[in-house]
C-alpha cells in the first residue's frame, strides 16, 4: 500500500508560481512513477507531468517550458514547480504513483489563478 498526499495549492494571479508537493509513504520503496495529472472545472482529467525512477519525465505540451516535475528520493516527494501560471491551469491537482502494478491516486490540491 502506498499513501499519496498533495499540498501547495492555492490561488494566484496570471504570471505567477506555485509549487506542488507530492508526498509518499507506506511501500514508497516499490515506486516506479510518480505523476501530476489536473481536472478542470468541467473538463476529463489530464496529465501534467510525469517521472520514472529511471529519471525519464514527460510534460503535457500545453505546460512545456514553464512547468518542471522533480522528485527528493530522501523524503519520498515528487514536486511540480509551475511558473508564468495562466487561467487555463485551474484546475484540481492530482498525484499518483505506481507500485506493485497499481496506481494510488492522492485526494487533489486545488490551483486558481485569476487574471
């Protein structure tokens, strides 16, 4: 069993940063992949970002360039960095991980931003 905790969330102007925390515990050891996915007011949700114990990381087009996923092997936390923040980005932030085959998903940060 893995546990996932979001934090940081909150509400921002356009053009401004937010950093994401993404906490595991339980069997963290077994991770294979962290990731951020968002679901907008409305909207399915999607990937943001994702990284492999591998170090390999993948980036949703529309946040390329001003958002960065990174991870403390320390403290078990994946964080995600986003910069030049827009309205588009609200949304309800999700973490998940991957272990032994399955994916535990974290309960959502919320992130606004205002123009």
């Amino acid at each position: 069993q893995v546990q996932v905790v979001e934090s940081g969330g909150g509400l921002v102007q356009a053009g401004e940063s937010l950093r994401l925390s993404c906490a595991a515990s339980g069997s963290s050891f077994s991770i294979k992949a962290m990731g951020w996915y968002r679901q907008p007011p409305g909207k399915q949700r999607e990937l943001v970002a994702t990284f492999t114990i591998s170090g390999n990381t993948n980036y949703a087009d529309s946040v390329k360039g001003r958002f960065a996923i990174s991870r403390d092997n320390a403290k078990n936390t994946v964080y995600l960095q986003m910069n030049d923040l827009k309205p588009e980005d609200s949304a309800v932030y999700y973490c998940n991980a991957f272990s032994s085959s399955r994916l535990y998903w974290g309960q959502g940060t919320q992130v606004t931003v205002s123009s």
